[in-house]
C-alpha cells in the first residue's frame, strides 16, 4: 500500500511536469505568433505536430515496454528527453524550427503515460484501479499542466519573453528523473504459461473487442476537445473576447483547476456507480466549455464557473485511455493496448482536430474551432453510450443478483 501511493504521486507529479512543458506552447501561443507571424493554421499545426510524435512514440513505446518487460528505464529517457526539448523550443526562430521542436517532444513524452499506468494498474487493488489511475493521469497534469502553467509562463513571458517561459518549463523534469531513479521500482514481468511465449498481439485481434474499439474512438474526439481547447481558446479570450492577458491566464488556469479537482471524482464514481454512466455523463458535460467561451456574457466568475463544470470532462480520460482498456485486455498486454488507445487518439484527434480547426479560423474566424469543440463532446458522449461495463463492483453487483433472479 505504501509503494502504491509513492508510485501515483512520484508518476503523477512527473506527468504532470511534462504537460506543463507540454501546454507551454499554447499558453504563450499568443506571444509567439505576434513575434514570429503565424498564421492560425500555423498555429493548430504547431499543436499537431506534437500531438502526431506523441501518437507515433506512445504506441511504439507501449509495445517495446510490453516486449521488453522495461518500465523505469523508459521512463527516465521520456522525462530527461522532454525536459532537454522544452529549452529547445525556446530557442526556436522560425515556424519551421518550432514545429520541430514540437515534434520531437511527442516524441519524448509519448511513452511516458503508456508506461505509467501499466505500472499502476499493476501495483494497485482492484478496488482501487480507477481511482489511483484516475489520480495518476489527471491530478498532476492538471495541477501543474493547466492550473499553474498559464499562471506563470504567461507573467514572465509578457515581462520578459516567451522564449525565457520555455528554459524555466524544462528545468522540473530533470529533477523529477532523479526521483523516478530513487523510488520507482522495475517491476517483474509476469509469468505466462508454456514458457517463453511471444509478447506480441494484434493489435486488429485488440480492437475486435468492442470496448477497445469504443476507447480508440472516444480518445480521437476527446483529445480533439481538449486540443483544440489549449490551442485555441487563448486566441479566442484575447481576440475575440477581448479579454485581456492577465484574465485569460486565470481562465486557462481553471482548466486545470478542474481537471485537477474531477481526476478524484470522475475515477472515485466510475468504481461505485459504473465506468459507463459516469463516461456518458461527463463527456456530456464538454460542451459547456464552448458554449460558455461563446455566449457566457456579464461577469468572468459565471464564464470562469461554467468552464470549471464543463472541463470536468477530462476527468473521463484517465478511464477510456486507461482503465478501461486494463479491464478489457488482459494484463501482459496493458502497455500495448493503452499506447494503442493514446495514440489513435493523438494521432487521429490530436493532429486532425487542430490542422483543421486552424484552417476553419483562417476561413471563418476563431468561432470555428470553439464550435467543433462542441460537437466533438457531443460526439463522445453518444459513443460511451455503447460501452460494455467493467467496473469491478458493478460486475461484482451482477453476478450477486443473477442466482437471486434465477
């Protein structure tokens, strides 16, 4: 139990290090396209050139993870490799340099969350899984990706400069990879039956179990939510709104308020009431975070409360990314079905959603993006609606009150 907690929180602090440096660019998108002139679908593909290595790594890593049995190691590259690409990012000139340094953090930080919650879905109880996974993904990345981020990249980046917000983002990850050196623990890899078996798995035999094939869709609209979100609502505040810097950094930090605040609710319902009334619910919830950026008028605390309840759905990551796909797929393989999830979604949602979005603004305005963030809620709502149950409790719950009904 005590190696449990310290594996959440040491895993949970690191992701969440490596989105802060990870949403860096979208916060201080507003800096860097006045200074080097990008055009708004110069913007979604900054936010997509991410998104497409983090797709590519996070499936290849998930695999090797799962072929090798290696956890820690791949663990301490992802965190010194994105740290080292957070300065380089602010040493970029041009769009082209900065687009590739985007690329080759996805590249860093792919593996990282695969990885990651193998080992928790391992180490935890059953009763437990989706609340430490819940809390593993969405509390950390949230606190410092989205909660505190905006909240000190944007101050220095207005009195100093963008580039500087870049040096100081890539300075935590070095030192949570000397934490992870200290207190993670390689774990053994599990035993199978007939020897020396092959680790692989098709990934198509995957994806012919429906909650699998659900997740991969709901991670493809999802993300595409939540990317365009940091990518475009920044824009949309200062532009649009005419809100001004200092309050648009306080909106953007109540994304990760709460994220932060749902990643131990979401998970903590969806273990008493059930994965799939709580996922239908909360991607339902998405869509008041357009609707409110488009039409909330008056007082920034009602657009500020309204975002806060409607970016509760990002606590319902953590469960289609994650908890769901290790109750679905058996456990040598978590790694590999959990990179596979991820980085559909990341590629497919993740790249998509922002080019196109991007685009749309250049043609129709910045009103685009916000409303496709709609409809993609919308989207993922109606998709979870299909997902069979696997909470161990509810599960539990059946199989109680079959012989009673029989």
């Amino acid at each position: 139990m005590r190696y449990e907690q310290r594996l959440i929180w040491v895993l949970g602090i690191t992701f969440g290090i490596l989105f802060f440096d990870r949403n860096a660019a979208s916060y201080l998108m507003p800096f860097i396209a006045a200074d080097l002139h990008f055009t708004n679908q110069q913007v979604g593909l900054v936010a997509s050139a991410l998104s497409f290595s983090w797709a590519l790594s996070a499936f290849l890593g998930g695999a090797l993870s799962d072929r090798t049995g290696r956890r820690k190691a791949i663990l301490l590259t992802s965190a010194v490799a994105f740290s080292l690409c957070s300065f380089l990012s602010g040493l970029a000139a041009s769009f082209v340099a900065l687009f590739g340094a985007r690329l080759l953090m996805g590249l860093a930080e792919g593996p990282f969350l695969p990885v990651c919650q193998s080992l928790v879905a391992s180490e935890s109880e059953h009763s437990r899984r989706g609340h430490n996974m819940g809390v593993m993904q969405n509390f950390g990345s949230n606190i410092f990706g989205s909660f505190l981020a905006p909240l000190v990249l944007i101050p220095i980046a207005a009195h100093w400069s963008w580039r500087a917000s870049f040096f100081l983002a890539g300075v935590p990850g070095l030192v949570m990879a000397v934490l992870i050196a200290r207190y993670v623990r390689e774990p053994l890899r599990p035993v199978v039956a007939g020897g020396d078996a092959d680790t692989s798995v098709s990934h198509l035999a995957m994806l012919r179990h429906r909650n699998m094939l659900l997740c991969v869709l709901m991670s493809i609209v999802m993300v595409a939510w939540m990317v365009l979100g940091w990518a475009f609502l920044p824009l949309f505040y200062i532009k649009v709104r005419q809100i001004s810097p200092g309050a648009m950094s306080v909106l953007m930090s109540v994304l990760g308020l709460s994220a932060a605040f749902f990643s131990f609710v979401v998970p903590r319902l969806s273990d008493r009431f059930g994965r799939r009334p709580v996922v239908v619910g909360f991607n339902l919830l998405g869509v008041l975070v357009p609707l409110a950026a488009l039409y909330a008028d008056g007082s920034l605390y009602l657009l500020g409360t309204l975002i806060f309840l409607g970016w509760s759905a990002s606590g319902t990551f953590p469960l289609f990314m994650g908890t769901i796909p290790s109750e679905t797929i058996p456990a040598r393989y978590v790694a590999t079905s959990l990179g596979l999830v991820v980085g559909i979604g990341e590629i497919v949602g993740g790249v998509g959603g922002p080019y196109i979005a991007g685009t749309a603004a250049d043609r129709y305005g910045l009103t685009a993006p916000i409303l496709m963030q709609a409809a993609l809620a919308v989207a993922g709502a109606l998709l979870a609606l299909a997902l069979k149950e696997t909470a161990p409790s509810r599960l539990a719950a059946g199989a109680a009150a079959a012989p009673l009904a029989g």
